[in-house]
C-alpha cells in the first residue's frame, strides 16, 4: 500500500523540527560558558603596568648588642648599650619595566639609645662611662618584593651616613683622663630588612619590617678650653623592628 504523500511531508517536518530544537538547547548551554570568560578590564590592566610610587612613615625601636665603648683604643669590657624608641620617613618607588618586583627606596629615620659602663676596676685602670646615644640615618634600600594583591613580603639592603650624637657625657678613665663635652660623628651605615607589607585600601597600606643596622663611631671629644680631648668610639650593631603606614599612588 503506498503511503500518502501528505504523511510523509509531515514525517520530514516532525524530523527537520526536533533538529532544529536540538541545535537550539545546545547553542543555549553553550552560551553560559562563552559569557563566563574571564575579562581584564583597560584600566586594570594600565594599573599594572604603571610604576608605583610611594611615601610611608613609622615607629621603630631598637635593641643594641653590646659593643664596648673604647676611650683611645683601651676597651670599656663592661658595656651596656640600651635601645629607645624613634622614627623615619620613607620615599620609594617600584618601576613597572621590572615587573614592580625590584624598587628603590630613601629612608629617614631616627633612634635614641643610652650607653652604660659602671665603675670599674681591671688592670689597674679604673673605667666607667656613661651617655645618651642618639642618631639621624640617612639610608638608600633597594627592595626585592613578592608582588602579591594582598600580602607583599621583601627583603632588602641599605647603605648611607648616620649621624652619631654623644650626648651628656661622662667618660672616666684613671690613666686617660675625664671627657664631658659632648660629641658627634658622621660614619658610614648599611641594613639588612625583612619586611611584610598588607594593602587595605585602594591606596592605603600597612607595614613591618625588621632591620639589622651597623654603624661605627669615632667621635673626637673636645675640652672645656677648647682643646682637642681623647677619641674614643663604638661599633654599633642593633636589631630593629618597625610599623607603619604608607600611601601608594
């Protein structure tokens, strides 16, 4: 029995229509996947590719090793160096041909301290020493960071002037003499840093970072007649920890 041409007309319809629905549920789920690519917007990526720059300030404190203080060379055996509180200022920037992972950085910074040696006997000599230590650190770092979104640490090194300030002296020395006038030098410095850096705004961070900090003293003491007294010096080495806060731009 032949079959009417009108069913088979509608046969091919039937077919060609649950094609088409097909296609139609796959276009559909694959839309989903297309839109879910994942975009960088222009000015996010010009963000990245820019240098950044950046100002911070902190407070630090120290802790000295004990070095001893040497009137003319003769050692001052029972030294105490003592740390106190200070300050600084920083001024840095992370250029964008590096990948903002190597930056350099000027430092400002300040330190109070006091030096101790009580009365003492040895050799025949009897020592004692006793002044406030102060400091003005002028120092260029130059920083490895880990470029993080969030979390940044680094590590560093630093080399400048500090300015040592012996101040309210009293050096006692039987064989040597007494100095009283108070005394400053410049000397060569450098650092080590370790540091953590925590971005908490658009433009705002937090910071800490520690500092192995060596400068040696030579200060040349005058009298009260305006003489020239006695040298006498200090190899300073502390560890300093620090924390603050910084503005990127």
């Amino acid at each position: 029995m032949k079959t009417p041409s009108w069913v088979l007309a509608a046969g091919i319809l039937t077919v060609l229509s649950s094609h088409a629905a097909v296609s139609k549920a796959s276009a559909a789920d694959a839309a989903p996947t297309v839109a879910k690519s994942p975009t960088v917007s222009p000015e996010a990526k010009q963000d990245e590719e820019k240098t950044e720059w950046y100002v911070s300030v902190y407070l630090q404190g120290s802790r000295p090793l004990n070095r001893p203080v040497r009137l003319q060379e003769d050692p001052f055996a029972n030294t105490d160096v003592q740390g106190r509180l200070g300050g600084g200022l920083k001024v840095g920037f992370f250029p964008a041909f590096t990948g903002r992972l190597v930056g350099l950085e000027a430092e400002l910074s300040g330190l109070d301290g006091k030096v101790n040696a009580p009365t003492a006997t040895t050799g025949g000599v009897t020592r004692s020493a006793n002044f406030r230590l102060q400091s003005i650190n002028a120092m260029a770092n130059v920083l490895l960071r880990y470029p993080g979104e969030v979390i940044q640490p680094y590590i560093g090194v630093g080399a400048g002037l500090s300015g040592g300030f012996a101040r309210d002296l009293n050096l006692q020395h039987s064989s040597i003499g007494t100095v009283h006038e108070n005394a400053a030098d410049g000397a060569l410095a450098y650092q080590f840093i370790g540091g953590l850096r925590a971005n908490v705004g658009e433009r705002l961070f937090l910071f800490t970072e520690y500092k192995y900090f060596v400068a040696n003293y030579q200060w040349e003491s005058e009298l009260a007649n305006g003489s020239r007294g006695p040298s006498f010096t200090l190899n300073s080495r502390m560890h300093v920890i620090a924390g603050g806060l910084g503005f990127h731009f």
